[in-house]
C-alpha cells in the first residue's frame, strides 16, 4: 500500500487510502463497511498529509471512537503515519448516503434498510420484513439493538427485526 505519500501523485495517495479505508467495519453493524454506511465522507492529501472526513449518523453516536481509531489502525498497518481524522456535522449523516450494497448487506441479515432514497416515513408507516418480504409488520418499540434501529415484528412469519430507521 502507501508507505511514503510525497513521492505519489496525490489523486492516487487518494484512490489508495479510499480502497484501504472501504474496508473498515461499522463497530455496531459489522456486515457493513463505513464506505456502505456512508459515514466515510472524503479522503483528501493536504500538505502531505492524508485527511479522512467521517460523519457519524447521529451526533454523539458512541461508536465513532471505535471507526475512529479502526480508520487509524488501517493507516497505520500500512505504513502510513502522517494522518489526520476530523469528524463532520454538517452536512447531517442521512440515510440517503447508504450504498446500495449496503441495503442489501442490512437486508441479507435481517435488517430492515430503508426503502430508497428520500424515504422519510415514520416509524408507524409501512416496513417490509427482510425474511419473507410481508409489509404486515408492526412496531415493538421505536429503539432496536442501536439507537439507529427500531425494533419490528413481522404479523405473517412472526419474526423480529430490527429496522433502519431513516434520517
């Protein structure tokens, strides 16, 4: 990987780092990478140095600490030493910024993901069971296994799940 960034074209030191970093797991949702929850928002070189941007999905998402230090874990397992991580507000994490293969990675176990882009039903709206597809669900309670779910149960296969809820 990158050992010594000032002898690299900065648009590869870029590409590199990206590719190294979209292998980082989500602490709370480890089927997804931080690239798949869209919490990896930029990798800049400014200086010399590499710059990750991540946004967490909710201010004060305990679990920052932990992408945190696994961000620089990765760098520095290969052999990068000159880095920063900065955490960004603003814009707010939305959950427009989950990849596609993300959905279908929450969905594959048993995460509800929200339905598209722009989905901004309330938590009493319609949600599809990610085990056999029924929209006869009904909410158990607004949180799940982590603040950023609520917990579902499915009328026809009787199952619980937890559901992406959506920002």
């Amino acid at each position: 990987m990158v050992s010594v960034i000032a002898d690299l074209e900065p648009a590869r030191v870029v590409r590199e780092v990206r590719a190294l970093l979209n292998e980082v797991r989500d602490p709370e949702i480890p089927i997804l990478t931080i690239a798949d929850l869209g919490i990896l928002r930029d990798v800049a070189v400014v200086d010399g140095e590499i710059v990750v941007i991540i946004t967490p999905t909710y201010v004060g998402c305990p679990a920052m600490n932990t992408v945190s230090s696994d961000i620089a874990q990765a760098l520095k397992a290969a052999g990068i030493e000159d880095f920063s991580i900065r955490e960004q507000l603003s814009p707010a994490w939305t959950t427009d910024w989950l990849s596609d293969a993300g959905r279908e990675k929450l969905k594959s176990e048993g995460i509800a993901p929200p339905s598209g882009p722009r989905d901004r039903r309330s938590l009493r709206g319609t949600v599809t069971c990610p085990q056999c597809a029924s929209t006869d669900t009904e909410l158990v309670s607004e949180f799940g296994s982590t603040a950023c779910k609520a917990l579902y149960r499915c009328r026809n296969c009787l199952e619980p799940f937890d559901y992406f809820k959506c920002h």
